[in-house]
C-alpha cells in the first residue's frame, strides 16, 4: 500500500499508460524509449552494453539477479542503460562469481528501476503501440500522474537522436593480439562492447580503438590492414560523419566489416535508407537467415532502426554492385549487406554475442580471410 513515507515507483509511458510497482535500485526519476529485451541470461552484459544507452530496458524473463553481479562480465566500464523494469527480482543471489546483488550494483551506479511489474502485459503493449518514450519515477512522493506524464512527453525521441558521442572512448588504445600478430584493425567505437575487440585479439589481431569522431586520415595513420564499425545507440540518420568515413574506407578499398550500428552506417554508404522499427530486435535468440547458403544462424540483437531492403536484393552503387545478404525471417528485417565489387560487409546482429549465442562467431574469420585476400 502506497503512502507518502513508503516508497513507491511508477513506469509512465507517453501513451499515458502507468505501471505501478516498487523501486529497484537507485531513488529518483529517469527518462528514456521504453524497449523489451527477450534474453532469458545475460543481464549483466545488456545492462552494460552501450548500445542501450538512453533506454528503459524491460525484461521479458520474470526472474533477474539470480546470478549477482560479478566483475569479469561487464560489456563496458559502467551500466548504460536509462532505466529498468523487471518483474521478479532476486533476493538473494547464488553464483560463485557473484560479489553483490543487481540492487546493490544499481545503488552503487545510481541506475533507477522498477520491480513488481506485469511485464508480460507491459511488452504486449509495447509490442501493439511500438517502443516510446517514457519515465521512471520513484521515492516517497511521486509526482501527480498528470505531472509524470507530462515530463515524459518534454524528453527528446529516438527517433534523430546522435548518442554515439556520448559513449564513444574519449581516447584511442589498443587491445593487442593474443600470440604472433596477423593483422592490425583501427576499430571505430561508436558505442563498442569489450567482447569485441577480445574476439578480434584471438584471432591474431591488434584492435587500435578509435573515437567516434576520429577522421579518415586518424583512422588510416594506424596503417590498417582492415577498418571495423562497431555496435552503437542512436539514429544512424544522423550519423553523417560516419557514413562518409566509410565510403573513403571503401574508396581505398581496404577491407571493412560494421556490425549493428555499423551495419547501418555501411547500408547507408551504399545509398540505402533507414527507418524506426516498430518496437526493434533485442535479444539473444532472434533467426538470421543467409540469402547465399540458406543457412540460419540464432543470434543476439540490440537494435531499433534498420536498412530499407528485400531479402537478397541486388543493387548498384557508387562503389559497385552490392546486395542485401541476410535476412530476419520473423520480418523481413535487413540483418546484413555485402559489396560485391569492394571488400566490404556487415550485419546487422552481434556476432561476438556475450552472452551467447555463438552461431555467428565465425563471421570474425571470414574478416580475416577478406583482410588475407586482400594482403595476398
């Protein structure tokens, strides 16, 4: 029962739609897109994973923090994301890796949540009206519901959003290769998970990771054998500088892969648009079908906007002929594109996929093999 000396919390959505349940985590008010997450594992790694910043993440498994919060999982050096609602939080955590719980990891970094929420009934609702934005509230004394309404309606949209800034590494520095180094990568974070550059390090590369707003010539004093694009938050719309990076990279015709947010910025390179999903992918079991083997891989996903395209469409540009090369059979959804006259690919998924899981790992090698062939 709610009064003004016991805590309380509110999930505002700006349909006007409010949850009610109880604080989770840090006291106070946050705002942010109202997304849901289907990973049944790997909180750890969503909540620390750039690519949520400035979301409200909703878990669709009821049970989280039954694992704690350990120090070898971290995606990144702080949680990300806005906001976050669950269900049914542990009370007590029980994994040898454990050092505390998720709500004492939540204090410690000031994350707002909620708990004690229908989330099933809140992600069909966002599943019918589409991820928008809203607000977490809570303390003693919340606002009037017209007043949190109305806070959630004066925050900005995803939708023209450029947040890669605001997660990018403020310096460059280099995870180097693990054994005899193969090959040196200038990777641009634009929101980047540390599985990433680690995945690359196994297979004998150098990862020199660069700032988002580092400039061609930046990127090639590294003397690059291959260039990444990695995963990040916001509208690649308004990700101009990057775009036209890209298309120099591709000019030079050095060997290039993008992921995620990298997929876009390649697809736009190529001429290809974008537009807002309707409610996104995220999650770790969502199908990627390959248009060349018709093989399908289970992947991890993390985005709310795509490429415009048909599954194995062929199209010219600038830099040759390209086609869309995978595809989401639960949509349609573009899930990666390929040059075909420059060495150049990317998908839309996670590939490096912490935490699981690990169909789409070799896409790894077959960078290599494109930056071998290109070196022969």
């Amino acid at each position: 029962m709610n009064s003004t000396m016991t805590p309380s919390a509110a999930l505002v959505l700006e349909d006007g739609r409010i949850f009610r349940g109880e604080p989770f985590g840090a006291r106070g008010t946050t705002l942010g897109e109202a997304v849901f997450c289907t990973g049944m594992t790997g909180y750890q790694e969503t909540l620390t994973d750039p690519s949520y910043y400035r979301q409200i993440v909703v878990q669709t498994a009821p049970h989280i923090g039954n694992t704690g919060w350990n120090d070898e999982d971290d995606e990144s050096a702080r949680i990300w994301v806005a906001g976050y609602v669950v269900r049914d939080p542990a009370r007590i955590p029980s994994n040898w890796r454990s050092r505390r719980s998720l709500a004492e990891e939540f204090e410690r970094q000031g994350v707002i949540g909620i708990a004690g929420v229908d989330t099933r009934t809140l992600t069909r609702h966002i599943r019918e009206r589409g991820a928008m934005r809203a607000g977490v509230f809570s303390g003693e004394k919340l606002p009037t519901e017209q007043e949190m309404v109305q806070q959630v309606l004066d925050s900005p949209p995803m939708a023209g959003a450029d947040l890669a800034k605001h997660v990018t590494t403020p310096q460059p520095y280099v995870v180097p290769a693990q054994g005899e180094k193969r090959f040196r990568v200038a990777a641009l974070d634009l929101g980047i998970k540390s599985n990433t550059p680690r995945m690359m390090s196994e297979r004998g590369i150098e990862v020199h990771v660069l700032p988002a707003s580092s400039s061609f010539d930046e990127v090639m004093n590294v003397e690059p054998d291959g260039v990444f694009l990695s995963n990040g938050p916001g509208d690649p719309a308004t990700m101009d500088h990057a775009t036209e990076l890209t298309r120099e990279v591709m000019r030079r015709e050095v060997p290039l892969f993008g992921i995620c947010f990298g997929n876009q910025i390649l697809g736009r390179a190529l001429g290809m648009s974008t537009y807002k999903l309707r409610y996104g992918h995220r999650g770790i079991n969502i199908p990627v079908v390959d248009v060349r083997t018709r093989s399908v891989a289970i992947t991890a996903q993390n985005h709310g906007f795509a490429l415009e395209g048909e599954p194995g469409q062929r199209f010219e540009t600038e830099f040759g002929a390209a086609e869309v090369s995978h595809y989401c059979p639960n949509d349609g959804c573009v899930e990666g594109v390929r040059a075909l006259d420059v060495p150049a690919f990317s998908v839309q998924y996670h590939p490096e996929a912490a935490a699981g899981p690990h169909d789409a790992a070799p896409l790894f090698d077959q960078f290599v093999g494109l930056m071998e062939a290109h070196g022969a």
